[in-house]
C-alpha cells in the first residue's frame, strides 16, 4: 500500500473539548461553561428550529440539488450573482475545494504564522509548498506576502478576522494589496467571524469581489448563526472558478436539513441583530476585566479575545478546566503563553473573569 509520502506526518486538526468530554473526564456535576469555539451561546434562531422541526418528515428525501433558494438568497444578500456562491459542508469544504481546483504536489500557498489551522491542514493534503508569514504587531503583514510571493504561488490566506488574535485589515491596505499582487494568484479572505467586525475601516471581502478582484470570499452559519452542529458554510467568487467548485464538489454535500435551517437563519435579521449586540458588549466586558486583571488582551473584532497571560497559559487553562470553564489553550498556535476566550452570556462571561481574578490573586 502506498501512501502518499507527504501525507505520512500529518497531524489531525486538534479540536477544543466538548461538554460531554470535560464532564465525564473531570466527573464535574455543576455547570459547565464552554468559552473555547467561538459558538453563539444564544443558540440557533428560533425560526431555523422550526424549519428543522418541519424538515425532518423529509429526511428521506435528498435535498434539491443546486440548493437553489438558498444560493440566491446569499446572493441577494450580497450582491452577487448565484452562479458565484458555492456551498460547502462547513467553510472548511469549500476551502478544500478551492485546493482541488487550484493547487498542483509542488505549488506553493501562502499564510500567516499563525492562522486557522486548516489552510495547512489541506496544504499538507494537496502536497502544497507552505510559506508561512509571521504577523506583524498581530496582524497579517501584506508587504511581506507581496515579496513572498513567487511564479508557483497559488494561493494567499487572509483571515480576516484572524485567528487567533481577532485583528481585521483596513479596506484601503486590503486595496492597495491587491493592486500589488502578481497575476495568477487567487487571495482567500477567510471571513468566518465578519458578522462580528464593527470597525467602519475595516475591509469586506465581497466588495473587492464586486469589483473584479481575484479573491474568494469565505463565511459560514457556524459562528454567528448557531448552526455549527449542522456543517454549512459558503463561498463567494469569481463565477468561473464557482463554476468548477460546483462541478466538483460531491452531490448533495449539504443536507438537507443544514440547507433548510440555513435559510431561515439567513432571514431572521432579528436573531443575527440580537446575537451581534451580545458579543460586542460581551467582548468589550471581557477586554475591560482582562485588562484590569493585569492581563493583555488582543484588540479583536470577532467573538473571542485573546489574551497574554504574561505566563504559561496551560496550567490556567488546566484550572479554568478544573471549575467548569472550557477556553482554549494556544499552544498549537505559537502563543504557549495565551488563552483565546469566546464571548459567552453575561453570567459565563462573569464567572470567566471572577475564576481568574481568584486565581491569579492566589498566585
């Protein structure tokens, strides 16, 4: 059996603990407050549930192939046209789409150090060459990807937010990178958390698409739609590269219930309103006592913040775990000093900041 070689040193995606795991490995009985996957700790919109209610008499049925209705509705959404939008099961589908389509063993992407975790995980699986760009002051160094970038680049990685430090890019250095980039390369601005950005200068990807720039704009229903169980995410894009991702991508690779639950979170404006105000009051709390904590939080404009502990972040983490609150270590990021916290309800937000405010004075 011969496996491919550059696939013999791969490492699984290292996911945060679920709730099921911390209580049965802790044999924890009280509450349990999980701050570690960006989730919406709102839940899903009332009327994707009754949608899901309705669907499930259908699970027999395979789901309307071209997932039409919900492909427009992203795209009026927009602004797009529908032949540009390409769903995936989750952003991360969509992601490897794209590698399938554009990548060739000996191309080379391009992605900050570091990022989502995922960009190499599919470069690794496409036999890509990975060049990683360390940030600068926490953000994405745009300048130092121009003078990356080389005659076999395919491919640049732009979270935006980023992972883990929750920076955006300012509209007019996103522009300005763009009329720089050479010919060929495709800019992926990953936008999984854009819900969340509440900076007026910050960029938006769909806007560069708009005007005929080579970028694929990525989003999700997992963050601020509460449908992560679900797996559905979505692309926007040029609509030829759209075009062969939909004529590559498996049949039916959305469920039927992800689709239809989809859609109607799509159009209750009320619940995404509900759940941006709570994050954004939710995160400036959390920036606040971390800082008065003699903590360092990363300015961020996602629905986690990261904070330097000034110290190793694992045994905190190991603490946190041990009273009931899931954060999420960042070792496997380059920041062994760092916790990301997601942004919770006020009372997990609270307990978050009087579990470390304890602990710390102890120490």
């Amino acid at each position: 059996m011969e496996i491919k070689p550059w696939l013999r040193e791969l490492s699984p995606y290292p996911p945060g603990k679920s709730l099921e795991e911390v209580r049965r490995e802790l044999g924890l009985t009280g509450p349990i407050y999980k701050l570690a996957s960006n989730e919406n700790p709102l839940g899903p919109s009332p009327r994707a549930l009754a949608a899901l209610k309705e669907a499930l008499s259908r699970v027999h049925q395979y789901p309307e192939a071209s997932y039409r209705r919900l492909r427009e509705a992203l795209a009026a959404r927009f602004g797009v046209l529908p032949e540009m939008v390409v769903l995936g099961n989750g952003s991360n589908e969509v992601l490897d789409l794209l590698f399938k389509a554009l990548v060739s063993p000996g191309d080379e992407v391009l992605m900050s150090e570091p990022s989502f975790l995922m960009y190499e995980k599919l470069a690794q699986t496409a036999g890509a060459r990975i060049t990683r760009i360390p940030l600068h002051k926490g953000r994405h160094h745009l300048a130092a990807f121009l003078k990356a970038s080389g005659p076999r680049t395919r491919m640049i990685f732009l979270d935006h937010p980023h992972n883990p430090t929750g920076s955006v890019l300012a509209a007019s250095e996103l522009k300005a990178f763009l009329e720089e980039l050479p010919s060929g390369v495709l800019v992926v601005i990953d936008e999984a958390y854009g819900e969340f950005v509440r900076d007026p200068e910050a960029a938006r990807g769909v806007e560069f698409l708009q005007a005929g720039y080579p970028v694929a704009v990525l989003r999700t229903f997992s963050k601020a739609y509460g449908l992560a169980g679900l797996r559905i995410g979505y692309g926007l894009m040029p609509e030829e590269l759209a075009r062969v991702l939909n004529a590559i991508r498996q049949p039916f690779n959305v469920n039927l219930l992800a689709a239809v639950a989809a859609e109607a979170a799509l159009a209750d404006e009320e619940h995404l309103q509900r759940t941006q105000e709570l994050t954004w009051e939710g995160r400036d709390f959390l920036l606040r006592e971390l800082s008065a904590l003699g903590l360092k939080p990363y300015p961020s404009q996602a629905n986690f913040v990261l904070v330097d502990c000034g110290r190793p972040a694992r045994p905190l983490y190991e603490a946190l775990l041990k009273r009931g609150l899931i954060v999420r270590p960042m070792e496997a990021y380059g920041f062994p000093e760092a916790l990301r916290i997601s942004v919770g309800l006020p009372e997990e937000n609270q307990a978050l900041v009087a579990a470390l405010r304890e602990m710390l004075e102890k120490a």
